[in-house]
C-alpha cells in the first residue's frame, strides 16, 4: 500500500498542484495590486454580486435563472456562501449540508462514493446534484462527486423544479456554484493535518491579467493523502480547476470553468447486524473492520469536465444567457462484501463484485431575459430550451469470494476471477422549452408562472443478449406562485409545482423505468429585513412522487434498483440564519416529515418510507473576538428512521455536535474543526440483516491557511 501512496504522488495531476501553486506566485509577484484593483473598480463596477455587506445571501439566481431577491421566490431556498462553508471546513457537499433545513444526510454510512444525500424525504444525491445550473446526474456507479474547495457557494433549492431545470429530483436540488475568476488579485496556500493520516495541500489564486481587468484567470487545486475509516483503505484526492474570464464591457462576459478530478476513495463495506445493530455472542464488530481483501478492494474515478457561461445584455431589457458542459468520468471498482452470516455468528460469506464503467454527460441551457415596466406593473420573463445527453457504460462481474471470520479476520485468501453478468449502455436525451413569467403589481404583490415540455428518449443496449429497445416520453410540467411582497422584508407566498423526469436504466430482470412524476402544494413565510443581516423562513409542503425508483432488495450488492408506487410526505421547515453583531454569527433549522408509502405492489402501504426521519434539528452558533480568535459549536439531532419499506428493521436517533476555533493574525489563519466532538459510534444504516454500515467517527483537522 505505501508503494501505491508512494506513486499516486507522482500522478500527474499532484504535479499539476504543486506547478500551479508555483505558478500562482509567479503571477502574483507579475502584478501590481493597487493599480489592478482600481482599474478592475472602473470597469467592472455593474457587476451584480451575489450576497450581502453582512455575508448573508438575500439573492441568488437558483430559483428563477435570473438574480432575483430569495423572498420573491415562492419556494423555499438556502444558501451558503464560502464563508460558511470555510467556517465548517466540510470535506464533502453532504457535510456542508448538515445544518440545512429539509436535508437528510447521514444515512448512507461512510461511503465517499457518492454525494449522497435527501431533500424532504426523497433521495436527490443522484439526480438533484447541480454544477453551475447544469446536471450532473448519476448513472449506475458513474458519480460526479464535488470537491467544496473549489466553489464559491451552495444553493439548495426545495422541492418540485422541472420547469427550470428539467430533470431535477422532486424533492429538490442542491447547485454548486464553481469558483470564478475574482476583480482583484488574491490567494491563499493552505496545509491540514487530520484524523486518518489525513494530509492535505490546497492553493487557490486568481485576479485580473491585464490593467483593465478585461481578462481574469483564477485556479483552484488540492491534493490529499488520508485513510479510510475502515481498515486497508484510503481516502485519496486530486483536484486541479482552472477558469478564465472576459469581460470586454459591464455588458458581456464570457467564463470558462474547467476541473480534472481524481478520486481513491474506500467501496462499501456492509456488516452483518448481529454484532452491530443486534447484541452478538462475541460481542461488537468495531468499525474499523475490513470485510475485504488488502489489495484488492478499491473504488477509483476519474472525473473530466469543461464548459462556460456566457452573457450578454444588449439593453436595459434584453439579455441572453448560454451555459455549456461536457463531462466524463470513468469508475474502475472491486469490492469484496458480506451476503449473509453463518450459523456460528462469526463467519461471513462473501461476494466478489466489480464494475468497469464510464459515463458522458452534455447539458447547454440557453434562455433571453425580458424585463419591462408598463403601468404600474413590472414583468421579468425567462424563456429558454436547454439539452442534455447522458451515456453510461460499463461491464459487472460477479462471482464468490471465500469466507471470512468477521471476529477475527485472516487475510489473504485467493480470491477468484468474477464471471461477467452485464454489459450495457444506456442513453438518455431530453429536451426542454421553458417559459417563466415574474409580474409585480402594485409594489407588493408578486405572480410567478412558469410552464415547460419536455421531450425524452432512451436507448438501451444489451450486449450480452444482443438486443436493443429504446423508450420515448413526453410530459408538461408547470409552477404557480403568488407572493405577497410585505413591510420590511417580510414575504408570505403559496405555490404549487409538478415535476417529470425520465429514468435511465433497468431492473434486473431488464424492465425499462418508467418516468418519476411529482407534484408539490406548498405555502411559506420569509423574512428578510433590509437594514439587518438576518433570514428566517418557514414552509409547510405536501410533497407526492409516483415510480419512486428505490435500491432492489433483493439485490442490493449489485447495486440494482426497483420502482414502487407512490410516496407522499408531508412536512414543515424551519431555518434562520443571522448575525447578531460584530461578533456572533448563527444559524439552526428544524425539519418535520410525516412520509407514508400510499401505493405499492410489495404490500407496504400505509408503511413509512425507508430513511426518512420524523424531525431533524440542528443549530450552529460561532462568536469573534477583537483579539482575533473565534469559536464556534454545532449541535446535530438526527432523527430515528426505518430502514426498509416495510418498516421491519430501524436507525435510531442520534445527537452529533461538532466544534470549531480559530485564530487570524495577519495574513495567517488557524483552525481546528471536530466533527462528531464526543466520538459517538452508531450506524448511519442497517437495512437487513447483511447491510449495515457504520457512520462517521469523531474526525478533527487542523488546518494552517496563508491569505494574500
């Protein structure tokens, strides 16, 4: 394994960090900061910049595609801004996701496979996940994980979108937002030492090429060496994301975002529930245990993207908008794991599993912005088309493994060649016209309408059985809001929504999926006061999803899945953010979700749908002092909830706090974060007697940061 670390290092990408880093200085050193940033001042100064003097979000463009005020959107939207996302220091999207409203993301264990994560009882990790208002969906093993360095910002936006973004989960999105290239010069280089034999290395450097700021260029990179919290295992990454923008006027800009990003990262390694979940006669299985075989068991990725964002505003009411991507990622996974326990209670049969796969996605999205004023009224339409292609193939292979003595484990076994049982690509195309419509009336009074078609098709190829089918499919979907625009911030509004999204893929026994239809009432209440850095917003939703698409029970190694009837949950959000001075900072949110299982073959209606909780609260308070330290503490609930449809095997609720302090002295900035400060060790999952799965460890990194 040290062989391995050894020549990861010398990977490529790891020299194209430590080039980059050399060659942020250089550019550093290159330019004059003074002169830059005046004439960057000049030039730039109608640029709209997302966020306020006080560091809370009170705009975004996540709901409506246009930068719009968060209370004239009628559906419940949060956003966290690099600082906060620096404050918490979160390795992945779903940790920086904790202290959200309406999220669920501690259910999956420790499996830095996937961003994996639920939106008001649904699972939005595989198609909710949004990079720059684009798509990056999931297909079979093919996941595009995000790097938090490299972006600016994260917008969740809550239930049914498909008028605007088209194929986005019912539940919900979450928009990841790339870092751009800043108006002014500046950087930082950054060291972490962490839990794990985690160390890490980051830099990110940009600003303005020429004295005009006309083009600006900023790069992003971070490498990591860690290990797994599960024995013989690593948690290795290679990040490096290069943009470069033009801006020739306050008119028109043209970005392009591109990351290459390498991932090693530990497979998923169930237990059996006696020993975890259950008492066992040898007593707990910790949960640092290796069910697989050293040297054999990886998860490795390789993730390609390149794209850009153009705009154009021809007047004060027209302007057009183009945001183009094209990804790949390749998967190259093996994976030893438990199928059932013995009748000795100690000895676990084993499967051998592993997946070649690649995945190519293409998404454009074009729309024209029209803004008009005529008799009192104010009218903002978007209308727009966007396209998108996603290819996903690959060969599973599937044979036995020899047992392992989960007590006590002896490794290297020989371990056999697995058979071939599937090769396949499956395509999906959609296209999408989109119209929305914005019109304020008498000041206060706000109408959103938005209405779309979309137009799918599937193609699948078998090219075992040597066969092709294809599938086409076509929906209407629309959005209804009216809000009333109050004294000083305050914004109650009603909405519904209806959503459509095709699903690629088959079932075992090589079923097409049918499209998921959701529909959403929802009625809120938000409050924004304009001279206070403060955000309080609640919603009461009935949230309803027909073909659910859930993991098959009966095969769940294999990573196969199965459509259900429909779910229907019920739920109310609370969320604040606010600054209470100069010198504390807090924000907390409650989620209560009443889910039921309303129409099912399996015979679980009336059942409560698998991993959604009933309540979840979470608070995080952080204080500066004039010395120039600060602390901060989270405190987490997360509710008890049942592990499969038919409510037979249950996780209990925990409470998880985290900690954070902090130092600045100049241009230095220590941090020491702690999550899961008390180390509480509990299951994230436990869906059978064979798939349970520890959940994270208490995990501290100190990190040492040099700002410029």
């Amino acid at each position: 394994m040290k062989q391995q670390l050894k020549q990861q290092t010398k990977h490529p990408l790891a020299r194209a960090v430590a080039s980059a880093i050399v060659l942020m200085g250089s550019c550093q050193l290159a330019a004059s900061a003074a002169d830059t940033a005046e004439a960057t001042q000049s030039n730039l100064g109608n640029i709209t910049v997302l966020g306020e003097a006080d560091s809370i979000a009170k705009r975004s463009s996540v709901g409506s595609k246009n930068e719009t005020a968060l209370i004239e959107v009628p559906q419940s939207i949060s956003v966290l801004n690099r600082e906060r996302l620096d404050a918490q220091k979160a390795s992945s999207i779903p940790q920086a996701l904790r202290y959200s409203a309406g999220m669920q993301v501690e259910s999956y264990g420790v499996d830095p496979r996937f961003d994996q994560y639920m939106i008001r009882g649904f699972e939005s990790g595989s198609n909710g996940v949004f990079r720059d208002a684009l798509n990056l969906p999931t297909r079979g093993f093919t996941a595009f994980t995000l790097e938090p360095y490299g972006l600016e910002r994260l917008e969740v936006l809550r239930g049914p979108s498909s008028v605007m973004y088209g194929q986005a989960e019912v539940g919900g999105l979450v928009n990841a937002v790339s870092k751009r290239p800043p108006a002014s010069q500046q950087g930082e280089i950054e060291v972490s030492y962490g839990s794990f034999e985690r160390r890490q290395i980051a830099a990110d450097v940009g600003g303005p090429l020429d004295e005009k700021g006309v083009w600006r260029y900023r790069v992003t990179a971070l490498a990591r060496e860690a290990k797994g919290q599960v024995d013989n295992t690593k948690d290795n990454r290679l990040f490096f994301a290069p943009s470069l923008s033009w801006q020739p006027d306050a008119d028109t800009s043209l970005t392009l975002l591109a990351y290459l990003q390498k991932d090693d990262v530990p497979p998923n390694f169930y237990l059996p529930a006696v020993g975890t979940q259950k008492t066992g006669p040898f007593g707990t299985i910790p949960s640092n245990r290796f069910v697989g075989e050293p040297g054999v068991d990886r998860f490795q990725t390789e993730q390609r993207s390149i794209g850009y964002a153009f705009e154009k505003r021809f007047s004060p009411a027209w302007k057009v908008r183009q945001n183009v991507r094209s990804a790949s990622e390749t998967v190259d996974y093996r994976n030893l794991y438990m199928t059932t326990l013995e009748d000795d209670q100690r000895t676990v049969k084993r499967a051998n599993f592993s997946a070649q796969q690649k995945a190519r996605v293409f998404t454009a999205d074009q729309n024209l912005e029209w803004n008009t004023k005529f008799d009192g009224l104010e009218n903002t339409l978007v209308a727009g088309l966007d396209y998108s292609r996603a290819v996903q193939q690959g060969q599973n292979y599937y044979g036995d493994a020899p047992t392992l003595d989960i007590i006590a484990p002896v490794y290297g076994q020989t371990v056999g060649q697995a058979d071939m049982y599937e090769d396949k690509r499956s395509t999906l195309s959609q296209t999408g016209i989109y119209v929305q419509d914005q019109l304020k009336f008498a000041g206060q009074y706000l109408l959103t309408a938005g209405l779309r078609r979309d137009q799918s098709n599937i193609d699948n190829e078998d090219y075992i059985k040597a066969s092709q089918n294809s599938q086409k499919d076509a929906a209407n979907t629309g959005r209804l809001g009216l809000t009333w625009l109050g004294p000083n911030g305050l914004a109650p509004y009603i909405s519904y929504a209806t959503s459509f999204r095709p699903v690629i893929g088959q079932s075992v026994d090589g079923r097409n999926f049918v499209p998921e239809q959701g529909k959403q009432a929802e009625i809120g209440l938000k409050w924004a006061p304009l001279n206070r850095a403060l955000l309080l917003t609640g919603a009461l939703f009935d949230l309803r999803k027909r073909n659910v698409l859930t993991a098959d029970p009966a095969n769940l190694g294999i990573g196969a899945q199965i459509q259900r009837g429909e779910v229907r949950v019920r739920g109310i959000e609370l969320e604040a953010e606010a600054e209470l001075d100069k010198h504390w900072k807090v924000n907390a949110s409650f989620t209560g979700l009443d889910g039921e299982i309303t129409q099912n073959n399996d015979g679980n209606v009336g059942k409560r749908p698998s991993l959604v909780p009933r309540v979840n609260l979470a608070a995080w308070a952080e204080r500066q002092f004039d010395n120039g330290w600060r602390a901060g503490a989270g405190l987490r609930r997360i509710g008890s909830t049942y592990s499969d449809d038919a409510n037979t095997f249950s996780n209990d609720g925990v409470t998880l706090s985290d900690a954070m302090l902090g130092y600045r002295y100049r241009n230095w900035d220590l941090a020491l974060n702690i999550n899961n400060l008390s180390d509480k060790i509990y299951l994230g999952n436990c869906a059978s007697d064979s798939t349970c799965i520890y959940a994270a460890r208490r995990r501290a990194q100190l990190t040492a940061r040099y700002l410029w």
